[in-house]
C-alpha cells in the first residue's frame, strides 16, 4: 500500500511542478485524486450500465430498478471506497484524526454532496429554469468547492485543535 501511495504522490506532485507557485500542493492534489476517482466512477458505471446490466430492469427478487439505478447502486460503494482512500493517505495526509472518524465524517460529507446536488439542481431548472446541462454544471462547481472546504476542515482537520486530540489519545 505504501508503495502505491508513493507512487500516486510522486506522480501528482511531478505535474504539480509547473503550478507550485498558484496552487498549494494539498489543493492541487484534491483536484488531481478527484479527477481520477470521478473517471474511475464513470468508466464502472459504463461498464455496469452496458455490461453486468445489459440495460436492462434488474430485478432483485425483492425489488426491481431500472439498470441506470441498479449500476449507481453497485459502483457508489466501489467509488466511495477509493476516494476515501485517496483523500486520507493522498490528499489530506497531515491530519491527526483517527481512521474510524474520517471514515464517519467522509461518509457525512459525501451525503452532504448527494444532498446539495439534489437541492441545487432540483432549485436551477424547476424554480430557475434553466437547461438540466447548464444546472449540472453549476451543481457540481458548487459541489466540488463544498466538498473541498468540508474535507478540509472538517473530515480530515489539521492544525493544533486535531494536533492536541491526536496528542491526548
């Protein structure tokens, strides 16, 4: 794992290079470890939608949902794994919390972004109404800055209030 993790390190601070100076290393690699986990996520669920799913209605006994739901459904908790992992050991490497409470607190900010994504799209093209493409796009800017600051300050802090608890366990 740790020679993986290098490995990531080196390669995102490499293209971090030219940037060093406009982007702290942190915020680059949030951008960089993002990226990669929403390509990762799209390409699963192409793979699922078109190929475990066929789709098709996937019916499950006890209940059935169209193939589009059922790849969300089985590729979110795949996703949601690797960008936990990515954020902890590549992204937000100084914080002092304990795994088990990032892991909380990731899980409370991701269903934040669910949450936001919802409202803010529902609000952009029933109340605004504006084009559902358009929406989607400012949905997921407004999306990507919650995330960032909410990883940041709260699911994986740093500085001396996390230093002290980190101190005292």
């Amino acid at each position: 794992m740790k020679f993986i993790r290098d490995t990531i390190i080196a390669l995102i601070d490499w293209f971090h290079i030219p940037f060093k100076k406009i982007i702290p290393t942190e915020t680059f690699r949030y951008a960089a470890t993002g990226g990669m986990n929403t390509v990762f996520d799209i390409l699963l669920y192409f793979i699922f939608y078109n190929y475990v799913f066929n789709q098709q209605l996937v019916d499950f006994g006890f209940v059935a949902m169209g193939a589009h739901i059922a790849a969300f459904v089985f590729v979110f908790p795949i996703t949601f794994s690797t960008g936990f992992l990515l954020a902890k050991y590549v992204t937000f490497t100084r914080s002092f919390l304990r795994g088990r409470i990032q892991l909380f607190r990731y899980g409370l900010s991701v269903g934040g972004s669910i949450l936001l994504n919802y409202l803010l799209l529902k609000l952009f093209v029933e109340s605004f109404g504006w084009y559902a493409t358009v929406a989607k796009i400012a949905t997921t800017g407004v999306v990507i800055l919650y995330s960032y600051i909410i990883q940041k300050h709260f699911t994986f802090r740093t500085g001396k209030k996390a230093l002290s608890n980190y101190e005292n366990r």
